[in-house]
C-alpha cells in the first residue's frame, strides 16, 4: 500500500469502493494515488492470478487500495461502485459508516463483465455504438483507412473510472464547503458518446456524416518513412507551408498554401506522392527531428513496446521503476507550495448563477486555453457548477471557432460553429490583450479572484507572457495552476508541437485499438484531447480541494501523451512487464471482426475467445476463421439478418454506429442525453449537443448557458468580478487592452 502523504491532494478522504468493476477499480487508482484512503468491498471475488490476463491490470491499479475492515474503519466519506454493485452490496454495509457518505455512481447499458473477456467485449460494444469506432479506421496497405476499428483493451471503461474519480474530487470539494451527502451518477455510453463533438455536429447542420468518405482527403497522414513509419499531417496552414519549403520541388506550394489552402486538396496527388519520397529517404528520428525544429507537428507511429522505451517518458518518471512495483504513475507532475494563509480570495460576485448548487458551484476558473484538450478540461468543470472565465483573442482566440460545421452555413461569424460550441458552453469570453500592460494586469486581477488557473499553450508561452504560475501566485498564494501540453513542461520532447493526431501516433493508441495489435489505426477526430483534458479535470479537481482546504497552492504540469498512455493501461503494462522479461500477461488479440454489411455501413462480430471466433466462423460456413475469410462468408448478409443470426446462436454482434446513429440511440435519448444547444446563433437551428456527463441525486446537472458569443461577457466580468468602475473599462477599450 503506498503510504498516506498528508501533503497529497486527496489526503483524509475515506472512500469504499464496492465491487470489481474494471471502471471503480480504475477510479480507486486514480484517487488513491492521490492520498485516498481507498477501501474495496466485493465479498467472494477472487483476484486475478499470475496466469490471467487481467493480472497486470491488477497489480497496477490495486497496489494503493485496502480491503474494508467494518469493525475497524472510520465513516466513509464517498461511496463508489457501477450501478449493480452498488444495489446488490451498499444495503448490507453498516449504516454507521456509510450513512453520511456520498455516492459515485457507474452505469452502463450493457452491464458489468464477470471477466477480462467480458469486460473487453462490452466495451467494443460500447465503443461501436458510440460512433467512436466508426471513426477508428485501420490502415491498410496503400496507407488509406479501411474498416473500423475497436479497442483491445477496455478504453471505456478506463474512462469512465477517471470520470467517476473527478466526480469523487468534486464531491469532496462539496463536502469540505459543508454541502450534505449526494449521489452523482456518469455512463459509459455518455461519456464516449460526448467525445466525437465535431462529427456530431457534422450529422446535423453539416450534410456529412465524417467517416463515411474513402480514402485520404489531405496528403501525408501515416508515411514510411526509411525505418518505420511517421504521422505526417500539419494542422495549420502555417505548418504546411514550412513542411514544402524542406521538400525538394515544392517551394511553389510553400509560398502558396496560407492564402490558398484549397491546394491541398486541388494538388493532392502530387503534393502526397512528392511527400511520401521525402519521407522515404529519411529514417524516423531524422525526419521528426528536422520537423519539430521548424515547429512542424509530425510524429512517430510507434507500438506500445516502442512507447515504454521512449526516452521522453524516462526522463519524466512517468514509469515506475521495478523495485518500487513497476507500473505507470499519474500523467503530470505537481509542484505543491506550503500552507498559506496570505492572499485569501477576493469574494467579488459571481456572474454565474448559483442557483443550480452543483459540486463546484462557487468556484472560479481562469480559463486560458484553446483548442480542445484545455477547453474540454474546463467544460467538465463548468458542466460541474464552476464560473470558467474563458480569456480570449490573444495570444489567439479559440480556434475551435473557424472550425466547420457552422449553423445555417454562415462561416463569416465567430459564434456558428458547432464543435467550439458544444465544447464552451456554460462558459464567459473576455477578449484581453496580454501583450499590453493593461491586458497583463487585467489578467493578474482575474487570478486573485479565482481558485483555478488553466492553460494549454507550448510550454514557456505564458512565463513569457507574464502570467505564468510563478507570476501569478504572486497575486493568490492560494492558486490551482495547471497547465495542459502535448508532451509536458519538461524531458526531450517538451518543445514538440503536438496536436491530438500526433499523440494518437506517438502513444502506440493506434496498435492498441486495432484488430489484432500488430496493424494499426488512425481515427478522424483528436481522440487524445479529450482524454488528456477528462485526466486534467480530474487534477485540478483533487488540487483545488487541497488548496480550498489548507491554502496549499500546487502547480501540475499534465502531459497528454502522459494521459493518453493511461487509457492504454494494459497494452502498456503488458509492454513493460515484456522489457523486465516476463511475458506481461500478453495475449493475441483475435476477439473481433468488422464486416461490411452495405456500402459504409459495418456490423462488428465480438468474440471472447479465439475458440469463440471459430464457433462464428463455423456458424457463417467461412472457409477458415481469418478475418478475411469471415468478412468473405459474411458479404451479402444484410445487418438485419446477421444480428438476427448470431445473436440467436448467442454470439455478441452489434452495428458500428455513425454519429447520426449516434444521435438517434434509444438508450441516450430515454436519458436525455441529447441537448439544444442554447448558444444564440445555433439556437435556431435546432442542433443538439451532448449534454454534461454528471447526473445530480437523478437530474441531468444542467447547462447554465450556451456557448457565448466572441468577447460577449468582458464588461460584465470586468465590473463583476473584479470591480473596475465603468471608466476604467472604458479605458481598457480604448487603449486596445481589452476587446
């Protein structure tokens, strides 16, 4: 058991986990690492041994828990377990220890598995009915995207138990601030199913269903390169333009592309092929390295055993060495300062209505990120009550903004588009120039009002800026900094540019979810963002309790690659356990098949076992049980007819949903899923967003408001929060500081 650092985040916190469930196991981890004092309850099951599969799994996540002692045990302060365990099991707890506690709650459509198996097939299921796998394609041989493609370890799970952790932090920042015992409630399917923002956008105000298109629509993605394989897609037109300046013949593109970025698509065969012979005449490392020291995002498309040799992740101490048991630690690295009891915050009013009493009502974000993995951070804490005060318009405004689809087609506005606008709602926009003195200090003022400073610039930009950590704890002795980056603050690595697709490639994710984890997958939206920035609520979540309660301020330091790894618990604990020369646990993974069952429209076929796999082979008279084979005795069987079948015959098979199938799900829809968006130029058009994953004692916690127009709330913010007289503001305005 590690011990109990009373300088740790979640340090005093009693919680009882109840049952196995891989999603409250994972969730114990996450909390436990964190100080919890973490105790499990699930009376006759027997752990893994060393022969299972599930046995890394265990000894990783269960090295900080204990089991219950009744007798023994102070109350629990939070109750966690998926919904059947905690039916089945919290009647029979003593009343003594648990009447007081709040619950954290798992649900799922499809039940809790008994085993790895199991598990590994309920969540394929999930992940195909998501619309996640629908965007999760194989590589094939000519580098275009073939069939979906599903996890081979249980992702869904595993972010469910760090959405279910974030929901316990929460609760216990409620309970510290006198709030009584309430249960909080996150699904499975919800949760995947909130992660593809943009593509569900797409299905309803873009006539696109993203996924359905064959083929490349950009050059480059995965390449060979002299010695393996790299991920060579720019975001920017900025990055494309420097990528063709050092490829020979296409300095007219370079010069070209920012003002016309239509080429990409208009030059796309000889824009590809002329990348694929540079990429060729170059090894990995040397062609990332020349890319990365021109600020081109380009990465590596590695394994997970060539992700646990990474000498970036070495130099970071995210492994754990074998003499203290092995294993991965937490994705980020925290700076925690000493108990202060100087700078308490400025109580100035809140903008945000406090009506809604969420867990973190009251509470205050200074929000300086854009793009996705910042902002998704702090939607899911403005999703669980607090005032995320978004600065904008430099260094840049969101660029989530320029991002089609746009309601009503109208992509002149910086408030139509879809996908920013299901990822800030509930969230204010104050333009502010931190270039000038006035913006500077604007934002220092913003700080000592807050609890929460978060940002996802490339690492030094904000120090620069003045308005890094060391700069503003200077203001509030008391902050929560956290600053959310590809790679993290330090180690070889950290100056890489990195987007989601890049870190997808860099992690070994693309083995890991692929269909039989020696080929590879890539997927159509930055899965890896949302992910990083679901593990970044979770810390800021912890932190903030400690800060609120000690005056501890704590500085994290969270890398997405870092974050991204986690979610690949097993494949990545496998791979370690391979480097120290065991076998890992490894298995080869024959569990699925994806068959087309209609011009882009897929059933997959789930197996728990490779004998399993057989028996469906044999029920649909394939000459062998290859996947080819399969997928040839397949074709012709309409969707309908092969579901029938074998699930008859009592085999898993499920349809590989799109978003739009993904919209219309029966099971998210009973649930009230499905939100209008309320941001007031999408409005009218009727778009429905995914609404927040956190269900309040049985109500959906609502969205305060819709995503706000550019700039919308930076005179109210100002006269609110920080208490400029209307002179002041003006002044700001007519110097240029703020907008």
């Amino acid at each position: 058991m590690a011990s109990r650092d009373p300088g740790a985040p979640l340090h005093g916190l009693r919680v009882l986990a109840v049952g196995h469930d891989v999603a409250t196991r994972f969730a114990s981890w996450w909390l436990s690492e964190c100080g919890a004092d973490v105790a499990t309850y699930h009376p006759g099951w027997v752990p893994a041994g060393d022969d299972d599969p599930d046995m890394v799994f265990e000894h990783q996540v269960a090295r900080a828990v204990r089991q219950a002692e009744f007798a023994a045990d102070l109350p629990y302060q939070a109750v966690l377990g998926d919904a059947d365990a905690l039916e089945r099991l919290t009647p029979g707890l003593p009343s003594t220890l648990v009447a007081d506690a709040s619950t954290v709650e798992i649900t799922s459509p499809l039940g809790t598995g008994e085993s790895f198996a199991e598990t590994l097939v309920s969540d394929m299921a999930l992940w195909a009915r998501s619309g996640l796998g629908y965007l999760t394609r194989e590589v094939v041989e000519d580098y275009r995207l073939g069939a979906p493609c599903l996890p081979l370890n249980r992702q869904p799970s595993l972010l469910a138990g760090l959405a279910a952790a974030t929901a316990a932090a929460a609760l216990a920042i409620d309970r510290s601030r006198g709030g009584v015992a309430r249960r909080l409630t996150v699904d499975k399917l919800e949760l995947l199913a909130l992660l593809p923002m943009q593509p569900v956008a797409f299905a309803q105000i873009g006539d696109r269903i993203v996924g359905r298109e064959a083929g490349p629509v950009y050059p480059g993605g995965t390449m060979p390169s002299a010695d393996g394989l790299v991920y060579v897609r720019p975001v920017e037109p900025s990055h494309w333009a420097r990528l063709f300046e050092m490829v020979d013949g296409l300095g007219w593109a370079s010069t070209q592309i920012e003002s016309a970025p239509q080429l990409l698509l208009e030059a796309y065969e000889e824009l590809d092929a002329r990348l694929r012979d540079w990429a060729l005449d170059r090894t990995t490392d040397e062609l990332v390295d020349a890319c990365q020291a021109a600020h081109i995002p380009v990465a590596r498309i590695v394994s997970p055993e060539a992700a646990v040799r990474s000498k970036h992740l070495d130099a970071r101490s995210f492994f754990r060495k074998p003499a203290d048991g092995g294993g991965l630690n937490l994705p980020w690295r925290a700076t925690v300062g000493a108990p202060s009891s100087t700078h308490p915050r400025a109580t100035r009013q809140s903008v945000r209505s406090r009506g809604e009493l969420l867990p973190l009502s009251g509470l205050r974000v200074l929000d300086l990120t854009w793009a996705w993995a910042g902002p998704f951070a702090t939607t899911m804490l403005a999703d669980l009550g607090a005032e995320v005060v978004n600065i904008e318009w430099h260094p840049r405004a969101s660029n989530l903004r320029r991002n089609p689809p746009y309601a009503g087609g109208r992509d002149a506005s910086n408030n139509t588009a879809g996908w920013w606008s299901a990822n800030q709602r509930g969230k204010l926009s104050v333009g502010v120039n931190m270039k000038t003195a006035g913006g500077n200090q604007v934002i220092r003022d913003l700080a000592a009002c807050s609890d929460i400073v978060v940002e996802n610039f490339s690492p030094g930009v904000v120090s620069r800026l003045g308005v890094g950590y060391e700069d503003l704890i200077k203001v509030n002795s008391r902050l929560v900094y956290a600053s959310l980056s590809a790679f993290g603050q330090t180690g070889p690595y950290s100056h890489y540019v990195g987007y989601g697709t890049q870190l997808y490639a860099e992690s070994g994710a693309g083995f890991a979810t692929s269909h039989d984890g020696e080929t590879y997958s890539s997927m159509w939206i930055p899965y890896p963002d949302p992910v990083s920035g679901l593990a970044g609520a979770f810390a800021i979540a912890a932190y903030a309790r400690s800060a609120l309660a000690t005056g501890r301020s704590a500085y994290l330091d969270v890398s997405e690659l870092e974050s991204l790894s986690c979610i690949l618990l097993e494949p990545m604990l496998s791979a370690l356990e391979r480097e120290g020369g065991s076998d890992g646990g490894s298995r080869k993974a024959h569990s699925y098949v994806v068959v087309e069952v209609s011009p882009a429209r897929f059933v997959a076929l789930l197996a728990r076992d490779p004998s399993e796999r057989e028996r469906i082979a044999r029920s649909l008279d394939a000459e062998d049980f290859s996947t080819e084979a399969i997928r040839r005795a397949a074709a012709g069987i309409s969707a309908e007819q092969l579901l029938t079948r074998l699930g008859e015959l009592g085999f898993v098979a499920v349809p590989v949903h799109d978003s739009e199938d993904c919209v219309s799900d029966p099971y998210l829809q009973e649930r009230g899923f499905w939100i209008r968006d309320q941001s007031p130029e999408i409005a009218p058009s009727g778009t429905r967003i995914g609404g927040a994953p956190w269900i309040l004692d049985g109500d959906r916690a609502p969205i305060w408001r819709g995503a706000p127009p550019l700039f919308g709330d930076t005179r109210d913010v100002l006269e609110r929060v920080t208490g400029y007289d209307a002179a002041t503001i003006d002044q700001l305005f007519d110097v240029g500081a703020v907008s």
